[in-house]
C-alpha cells in the first residue's frame, strides 16, 4: 500500500517562520534569498502549501538548521527525496 505523501504536512510552518523571526529575516528579503516568492514563503508558513524537498532544504541552508529542524515527518521526507528522478 503506498503512502500519498502529499496528504501529509511535511513541514512545519511555525518552526520555520520562529526561525527566521530568530535569525532577525524579513519575510522579502528571506523569500528572495531561497528563491521563493513571498506569497509563497506566507503559504509554507501558515501551512496552506505544501514545499517542496528543494524548497525545505533551500530554507533549512538559509537558516542554517538541518532539514529535521523544520519538517514533522523526516522520514516521510526521506520516502519522497528517494522518488525523485535521477
């Protein structure tokens, strides 16, 4: 039975937005460092979309935390990272 990841909240918006708060980064600025747009950046935070692993390990890399820091579920995380195509 596979699992539908995409159901399930891989991140966790208010670590990454109590990060960022505590690494003193504005919201813009943030945004465009992980290449992101600033909508986008809200919608992670208030947890109404989804990232991508790309987009997490970009953010995890800007607030230099390891991925685990800002995800619920690392090993969901790991079943989707090992999907992707080479």
């Amino acid at each position: 039975m596979a699992v539908k990841t995409s159901k399930l909240k891989r991140h966790n918006g208010a670590a990454i937005r109590a990060l960022r708060v505590k690494d003193g980064k504005k919201p813009g600025p943030f945004a465009t460092e992980t290449l992101i747009s600033y909508s986008t950046l809200d919608n992670i935070e208030n947890e109404r979309k989804e990232a991508s692993v790309e987009v997490l390990y970009r953010i995890a890399n800007a607030l230099n935390v390891p991925v685990e820091a800002i995800v619920r579920d690392p090993v969901t995380l790991v079943v989707q990272q090992a999907r992707v195509p080479a």
